[in-house]
C-alpha cells in the first residue's frame, strides 16, 4: 500500500511539472470542476475506485490528480468558430501543397523552396504543386543585386525533376529570375493575376578584384544569361535570338502580354478561376 501511495504521487508530480498540463500554461483551460471537462468524469470514477480500494487515505494526492486533470484544455468556441493560438500558416500551406515565394531569390530562400519541392514530391508524385511568386528575382526592387542566378536555375532543376507537375501563379512581381521560375510551370497551368507585372532582364555582375578576375566573372555571367535566356525561350516556344534580344534591355509585360509572350498560359480573373480552395481554409472557417 506504500509502494502504492508513492508511486502515485511520484507519477502525478511528473505530470503537473508539465507545461502542457499546467492550467497557467493555457488561459481558455476548462475549470477542473467543471463537468463539461472529459478529464472530470474519469478522474472522478479513478477517485472513487482508488477511494474504495485503499480508504481516504489517498484523498489529497486525489485532489492533485483532479488538479492535473483540470490542466487538460479542451477546444472553445465562439459563435461556431474555434477559440485559440493562430494556425502555424507556413505549416498549413505545406500540408495543401502550396510553395510561396515572396522575397528575393537569396540562398536562405532557395534552400527552403528546394526543400519543399523535395518533401512534396516524396509525399504524392501525382497531386500537384501550386507556387505562388511574388519576387523581385536575385535583385531589390531598386535594382540592386542580392542573390545569383545560379539560386534560380536550381529551382528550376528542381521542378523539372520532381514527378508532380507544378503549378505557378504570378501576383504582385515576377522580375528576372522569378519571371524565368514563372516559365517553367507545367505547361496549360501557368498563371497570373490581372495586377501583377513580370519582366524580363538580364543577369548582373558586381565584379570587384584583379581585372583576370572580373574577366573571369564576366565570362561566367555571360554563361548565366544564356542558360537564362535557354530556359526562358524553351518555356515561352519562342527562338533563342528573340528571347536573347528582348531580355538584352528591361522588358515589363502586364498579365495579358506575357500570355501572347508565351510566359504563362492564363489571367485568373474570378474566383472560379482560382485554384481549388485549400481543406485547411474551410477548416478554418
């Protein structure tokens, strides 16, 4: 019987030292005496099981157990919508299969896009992937340079390589590289929203150092802004030169140019348009 009492009270000061059963740690947590609590009705048949078993004895370590009990937060509602911490968006957009590029094409950002392709892919290789690109590309929106273009062409790849086909949507900006990603959704499934703006450039070089060294660099940005224009020209159906000539100087296209351009296949200018509505939005209503 002491064995008993200590091992109930060693098991039960565990449980209250955890902060996800400690009632401070969750300020919408039902009352402990509250009958609308699933954890009341059993702590109440252990209390009188125990209680039957073993005498009063065990009447306070009973009353920390209905304490801990009390701890456990069920779910609120007001007015049919649920009381609680706001959803963890990024995790919730991953589980519908939706990549969002929203910044500059820095390396942080392409380590995380290429992840999530990758995580996507080994999760279903036939449901699609939605991207949705709001990106100034591998500069600023001043023009000023922040990433390479060598971050783009391995999502790129990356695309290419995953077996579910991916579905890109242009919003707010699509300049350079990000116009470039734009290109390379599965062909039919390319879209945009009727305000965005996509354009078209070439890569930059801000070479500093000894002049065999900014020869160097030239020749390698020469070798981005073809492999640039390759992918673009292949994206768009349209030939190299013409391509090539076109991202030689700024080239901004509004939604309905770059359907004619061959960049994308659609404007989505009503909601039906839109892609089908994520399970986690409807969950959320």
């Amino acid at each position: 019987m002491v064995s008993f009492k200590k091992s109930l009270t060693i098991l039960l000061t565990v449980v209250s030292s955890s902060s996800a059963f400690s009632p401070s740690s969750r300020p919408n947590a039902v009352k402990p005496n509250n009958p609308s609590n699933p954890a009341f009705k059993k702590v109440e048949a252990a209390r009188a099981k125990v209680e039957s078993m073993f005498g009063s004895d065990y009447k306070n370590t009973l009353e920390q157990m209905n304490m801990v009990a009390g701890g456990a937060q069920a779910e609120e509602y007001y007015e049919g919508v649920r009381i609680g911490p706001p959803p963890d968006l990024p995790s919730l957009l991953l589980h519908n299969r939706i990549v969002y590029i929203g910044m500059p094409l820095v390396p942080a950002v392409t380590e995380l896009i290429i992840a999530e392709l990758l995580y996507l892919n080994y999760e279903s290789t036939t449901e699609p992937i939605t991207m949705y690109i709001n990106s100034s590309g591998t500069t600023t929106a001043t023009g000023q340079q922040v990433g390479f273009e060598t971050e783009a062409f391995a999502i790129a790849d990356v695309m290419k390589y995953v077996r579910p086909p991916v579905h890109t949507v242009a919003l707010g900006q699509a300049f350079g590289a990000a116009a470039m990603l734009l290109s390379q959704g599965k062909r039919g499934k390319r879209s945009s929203l009727p305000n965005a703006t996509i354009m078209l450039n070439q890569p930059r070089s801000q070479s500093q150092g000894q002049a065999s060294d900014i020869a160097i660099k030239a020749r390698e940005v020469v070798n981005n802004r073809k492999t640039m224009c390759q992918l673009i020209a292949s994206g768009c159906q349209k030939p190299l030169d013409v391509v090539t000539k076109d991202c030689q100087r700024v080239k901004y296209l509004q939604p309905h140019e770059a359907v004619e351009y061959g960049l994308i296949d659609r404007v989505l200018m009503s909601e039906s348009s839109l892609p089908i509505k994520p399970s986690f939005i409807e969950q959320l209503n």
